[in-house]
C-alpha cells in the first residue's frame, strides 16, 4: 500500500503554515471578514494534513515491523493484516474528504424532502427517502434531528426538513440535490400495477453564527401556529410552531419540531439565514458562470437518480452512470459509492 500520491502534502503544509503565520500577525483580529476567511480555510486544511501525518507514521512503522519478522513470526500475520487493513480504511476515508474542498463542505447539512405529484405513492416515496437518509446518517455516527415534517394524508409524508450533523455532512449530502425517480409495485395497489413516483431533496451546509448576512425586523414575517407532527398533546394544543417568511426574497422557514415558540424561532431564524447565504453564494456562481460564458448543469429540479424495484432491481445515478443492483443496501443507507463516483467527476481541489 503507497500513501504517496493523493494531494501534494508540501503544499497543503506550506498553505497551513502561511495560515497560521497570518494569524500571529498585529492586528489580525482587527479584519474581521479576513480573520473568519482565515480561519474556516485552517480549519478545513489542518485535520486533513495532521491525518496525512499520522498515516505516514503508522505506515513507516508497519514497514519496518514487517522488515524484522521472520518466517517463524507466522502467528503475527492475522495481527498484522488487520493493522494494514486499518490503515488502508483510513487512507480511503482521507482521500474521500479530499474530494470536499468548497468552505462549507464540513458543515453540518439541512436536507429537505417534498413529495412529488403522485398522492399517497410519492409521499410513502418521500418517507423512503427520509429513512435512507437518516440510516446512511447512522451509519456515519452523524446525528439527525427533524425540523419540520407533514403528514401524508393516507401514508408518508409529503414533506419534511431535517438537520444531518457530523463532521462533512454538508460535503457529503450536497451530491444528492434534485428528483430521486422510483419504479415498483405499488403496496397501494389493489392491482399490482407498477407505478412511478418522484421526490425532491435539496441540501444546504448550516452557517456560523457570525456569517454575513442581515436579517431586518420589518423584512420578514413571523407566523405561530399548532404543531401537526409527533410530540404528543402539548405539540397539538399550544401555537408552538414558528413560520417565518422574508418579504424581500419570497423565502418561507417553518419549525415545529421544539415543545418551546422560542426555540423553534431560533431554528427557524437559523435555518433562514443559511437560505438566504446559499441563495447568495447560487447568485455569485452564476454571474461568475455568465462573465466567462460556463454552462453548467442545474442539479435542482433535475432527475439525478432511478431506483427501480420491477421488472428488476437497479439504482442508477442518471449524472454519473454509476448503478448498482443492490437496491436494499442503498434504501439502507449505503450511499457513499455513490458520493464518491459524483464528487470525483466534479471535483474542486482543496
């Protein structure tokens, strides 16, 4: 196994060391637009060239543990395997994390899921796409917590906002904005006809407290109202729920997940401002795109991936190519071959 090869390391070190000498400089904190710039471009570099430290050490230590084993040292093998095997994991995991170079790739993820057209079938196909969020969620060791979520009327829901949070959430989920197409026998069917349902997702990264942007008191407006989710009988007796709309951009935020009207307006405040901040980052891409006349694909809105149950089973990603016959272990949460192959073809180096 090489470690060599998968980002110029002297590179990302003389860029942390160039970082940290700007940090130590008079009058640093005094630029407040540069110090956060600085530090959130630290804070994305430092853990990934640390990590590449650490697999180097352990990979020159197991060479020079394998130097000195002889063919007498057979019961070490199983020992040893497991520890090169180890590495191996974490070299993959390292050079994953460096397909996710944009400054909100580590941030926490705020994905939302709308049923498509389609009555009971979409909306039980929005409560599938829930669950295989939250489970390939589980299986990072990420945390999930749901902001916002209707009912379907007969079965699933129509639509629902939930928070992902772990360390790249955001990097990770982001691939999967736009309509998720499924193909199966309905359950609703007294037929057994095959049916076609679709479903939205889109993602945003969660923004820091101090990010730029203003939010006037006479430009939005807030609404209360009675919760309509799970939480028992204090969700559905008191005007909980928050429903914030900014006047200028049209923007509507609603949550109703907190038993308290003041938590749910802090989130639904949150939750806004990093609308209003991925609204403005979409605006500063596309007069970029216009200036140099790029044309890129718009993922939102767009059909990106096929799940099909009948005649067969096969999950295809229509951006990529990639597919995988492994329909199951996808509704379970397996979706990173599918990140992975997404983010490699439209990669933007750290």
């Amino acid at each position: 196994m090489s470690c060599g090869g998968i980002f110029d390391l002297d590179s990302k070190e003389k860029q942390v060391d160039t970082l940290n000498h700007k940090m130590s400089e008079a009058g640093f904190w005094d630029r407040p637009t540069e110090a956060r710039e600085t530090i959130t471009r630290l804070k994305l570099l430092k853990p990934i060239v640390d990590s590449w430290h650490t697999c180097q050490r352990e990979l020159t230590e197991l060479k020079e543990y394998t130097d000195l084993l002889s063919e007498q040292d057979k019961e070490s093998l199983p020992e040893l395997e497991k520890q090169v095997a180890r590495l191996s994991h974490e070299v993959n995991a390292l050079e994953f994390k460096r397909l996710l170079g944009e400054p909100e790739d580590p941030n926490n993820a705020i994905v939302s899921i709308n049923a498509g057209a389609g009555g009971t079938e979409s909306c039980d196909w929005a409560s599938m796409l829930f669950r295989m969020y939250v489970r390939w969620a589980e299986k990072k060791g990420f945390g999930s917590e749901v902001v916002d979520l209707l009912q379907g009327e007969e079965a699933g829901i129509k639509n629902t906002m939930f928070y992902i949070r772990g360390p790249y959430a955001y990097g990770y989920l982001k691939t999967e904005c736009g309509v998720h197409r499924l193909v199966r026998i309905s359950p609703f069917d007294a037929n057994k006809k095959r049916h076609t349902s679709f479903a939205s997702v889109d993602v945003i990264a969660e923004v820091e407290d101090d990010v730029d942007i203003e939010i006037k008191e006479e430009e939005v407006k807030i609404d209360t109202f009675r919760a309509s989710g799970a939480g028992g009988q204090h969700v559905n007796k008191t005007e909980s729920a928050i429903r914030i709309t900014h006047i200028p951009t049209g923007l509507v935020v609603q949550c109703q997940n907190e038993r308290s009207q003041y938590k749910n307006k802090q989130m639904a405040f949150k939750i806004l401002k990093a609308r209003l901040y991925e609204k403005r980052k979409k605006e500063a891409d596309e007069k970029i795109n216009q200036k140099y006349g790029e044309k890129k694909e718009i993922a939102w809105g767009s059909q990106i991936r096929s799940y099909v149950f009948h005649p067969y089973t096969l999950v295809k990603d229509h951006r990529t190519g990639y597919e995988t016959s492994s329909g199951q272990e996808v509704m379970d949460g397996e979706l990173d071959p599918f990140m992975e192959v997404y983010l490699k073809q439209n990669i933007k180096k750290v």
